[in-house]
C-alpha cells in the first residue's frame, strides 16, 4: 500500500476498507507515515466523511494501537458511560456506586479537565487521600472486590487517537462527526468496556452546540459500537445551562454525595437515573430500563448507593468522612455574591460562559500541566425557570485567591432575566440499544 493512493481515494470519497485504514493508523502511530500525509487524510476525512464501517474499522485500529485493558477477570457484563462533555457533569461520582450497588462492575477509567469542560479525575483528587493513579493490578482488584474503581486513564491507551487528536486541534479537523466517535469509541473499546452508554449533550456548554450534530453523533456511535461488536444505547441531553446547581472540583463531589443522600438537584438525579438504568439493561440485570430506573430508585432512597460511596472512597485511599462532613473537603478563602439587577424570571443561562468563568476562577486548566485550585467554583442559587427578586442572589463565586469585578459581571450577564420561564427538557432523545443485549 502508499499512503498516496489512500488519501487519494478518500479525497474522490471512495470508501477505505478495513486493510486501509489500519494501515494508515499503525504507519502513523510508529512514524513511518508523516503528519503532513495524516493531516491531508483527515481533511479528506473532514470534507467527505466516513461511513459507519470506515468508522468502526478507524475506531478498532486506533483501540489496537496500544494495549487494551483486560476486564476478564471481573465477572459480569461490564459497561461503561460516556459523556461528551458539559459544565456542572459530575454525573460519573453519582453513577459509579449506584450502579455498583445494583451488582454491576463499573470499572472506568476517566480523564483530567482541558478546557471549559471538567474532568472526573480533577474532582476525585480533591478528595483528602484519594487515589487516582492505580497499578493495574490495584484496580482491577478493587472492582472485584468492592464492585467499583474509577482510575485516570494510562498513556499508553490508545496511543493513535492521542497522536491524531493533537494533529487534528492544529489543523482545523475536530469538527469531523466521524473522527469524534471513532476518537470516543477507541479509549473505550481499549479500556475494556463490553457495553457503552453515551450521554451526548447539546447546547451552549457543550462541545456539540447544535442538536442536530448531537444526534448524529449519538446515532454514529451506537451503530459504529454494534459493527465494533459492542452494544450500546445513547441520551440526547441538553446542555445549555449547567447540570446541577455547582461547577468546580470539590463543589461538585459535594453535591455528589448530597444526591446520594437523597438532598440532591432534580435534573442531577434525573440524568443519573436515566443513564444508570440503560448501564442496568445492557448489563442483563434489568428487563427494561424502566425496570432499571426502579431497581436505582431504591438504592438511592435506601442509603445502599451512599454506602457504595463509603467502600469506594476508602478502597482508593479517600477520606470517606467528608460524606459526614462536606468541610472536610478543600475551602475556600474568597466568597463573592452575585445579585440580580432586575427582577423576572431566569429565562436562559449561558453554561459556557459560567464555566470560562470558573476556569479563570482557577477550577480549570489551559494546558494538561497547569495546577488547579479545587476550591474554585460557582454555586448557582438560580437556574432557569426560576423566579428572582431585585437584590437577589443569582450565584456564589469562590476559591483561594481574588475574584475580581469582570468575573462577576460576566456571570451576571450569563442570567438572561425575563418574563416567562422557559426550561428545556434536559432528555431530548433517547437511542436505543442496537439489538437485545441478553441475545
């Protein structure tokens, strides 16, 4: 094969078999394929797309560029979740003991925060102790254990798609649906999951703003999973205002643990409900998802889930006794309200101006080496639909350092105050599994 006659023939959009493809990403994960031809290659890709078989064949070469996680030893289906990313997410810190609790392995790995979007590692680690670089051996262990270990992801997984991902941010080819799902599915597949639940959000503070792209992405990735041989269902869900009603680190374990105890956010459970009870049905422990969402309702009213946490936090050296006492968490040393100027109801909520906002607070990072504050953050006294007086606050601003003035004007403007409510549905579409997961 030359690298030439393949980028020639995706530029005329000729389909690229399997063969192809993974030999134009281990040329490229050892070198002998330069960026240059990498880069014309996907924006080819960018311009004529893939078919879902060019996808599925993308996203196996890039989970087979490095070594794949073995789950085998863990009894039981294993599934993962996937969230594409949004402001407030901390629906991971929820999910991992709830479903542990209802018998299902969750054995994840995740990642640290880039950007406006956080990361679930970030979160963990402001937990006193907590451990999230495991040997993987200790993981493993833990999930057999305990039922449940969530880990940062290792370097060497799925070294292709970290290679193409950095080629594609510096020549404009992010925005390619299939190279996203095949980047999302890769990490997956390599890390060992035998079903995936994907939590695709769409809005203002999400990486895919528009729903249209959203949906075709959530479409792609369950039928890219069923060719790559893994079943998978997705929820469509809104992200045009935060989830929850905190962003940063430490905030948001704390409104973790409050859901856990049943004092959480509506939308928070909701979604965590929602996701948890398609993870129960592809893992065979539920007939449908509606008889999942039961089986997790009552975990959560029980305390069994909270008790999870408990195991959990202490497996991965975290003190769990910031479940009794939230202070014992990072604090902060800066507190700055913000009031409304007008009253009326919240009629819109820009989600990623809040988390720029709490980015600049010190809650994110610019580049993967930056230091973080785990104090930093924003807690929302309104969301949208709700109704605010003048002199009312809006929000709370925090962390270790100083907040100045612009940082509040700019989460102030990010409240569009009105006259009539107007929330969207935080589920707007459910995809289903792609075939019957006890078949």
């Amino acid at each position: 094969m030359r690298a030439y006659d393949i980028l020639l023939r995706k530029r005329q959009g000729n389909e690229l078999s399997p063969e192809e493809i993974k030999w134009l990403v281990d040329g490229y994960t050892k070198g002998a394929i330069p960026d240059y031809q990498m880069a014309a290659w996907a924006m080819a890709v960018f311009f004529q797309g893939m078919s879902p078989a060019e996808t599925a064949a993308l996203t196996m070469a890039m989970a087979d560029s490095g070594p794949r996680l073995d789950l085998s030893a863990i009894p039981g289906i294993k599934v993962d979740k996937h969230s594409t990313g949004g402001v407030g997410d901390k629906t991971t810190l929820v999910l991992a003991p709830l479903v542990a609790a209802a018998g299902v392995p969750v054995a994840k790995l995740s990642g640290r925060g880039l950007g406006h979007t956080g990361g679930t590692i970030d979160k963990l680690e402001s937990i006193p102790g907590f451990r999230a670089e495991l040997p993987t051996a200790q993981f493993l262990r833990i999930v057999r254990e305990i039922g449940v270990a969530v880990a940062s992801a290792t370097e060497s997984l799925a070294p292709a798609d970290k290679k193409l991902y950095a080629l594609r941010d510096a020549t404009a080819t992010v925005e390619s649906i299939p190279l996203i799902a095949a980047s999302i599915l890769s990490k997956k597949i390599a890390g060992g999951a035998d079903a995936i639940v994907f939590d695709v959000k769409c809005g203002l503070g999400a990486f895919m703003v528009d729903e249209g792209e959203g949906r075709t992405l959530a479409r792609l990735l369950v039928e890219s999973c069923r060719k790559a041989g893994r079943h998978a269902c997705a929820l469509l869900t809104s992200m045009d205002q935060p989830l929850g009603r905190t962003i940063g680190n430490a905030l948001e374990v704390q409104e973790a643990i409050a859901t856990l105890k049943g004092q959480g956010p509506k939308d928070l459970r909701e979604l965590c409900l929602a996701l948890g009870s398609e993870m129960l049905y592809l893992a065979g422990k539920a007939a449908t998802p509606e008889e999942g969402q039961g089986i997790l309702a009552r975990l959560l009213d029980s305390g069994a889930a909270l008790a999870k946490m408990v195991q959990w936090f202490k497996a991965q050296g975290g003190d769990p006794q910031v479940i009794d006492d939230p202070e014992l968490l990072p604090q902060p040393t800066t507190v700055v309200q913000v009031k409304a100027s007008q009253p009326g109801y919240v009629t819109a909520l820009n989600a990623r101006e809040l988390a720029l906002v709490v980015m600049a607070l010190g809650a994110g990072r610019a580049t993967k080496d930056d230091p973080i504050d785990p104090t930093a953050g924003i807690v929302l006294a309104k969301k949208t639909g709700d109704y605010v007086e003048t002199g009312e606050v809006l929000a709370t601003l925090q962390n270790r350092g100083t907040i100045d003035q612009d940082k509040v004007h700019r989460v102030e403007r990010s409240f569009q105050i009105g006259d009539r409510p107007g929330p969207k549905p935080l589920i707007l579409e459910r995809i289903p599994a792609n075939s019957n997961p006890s078949a």
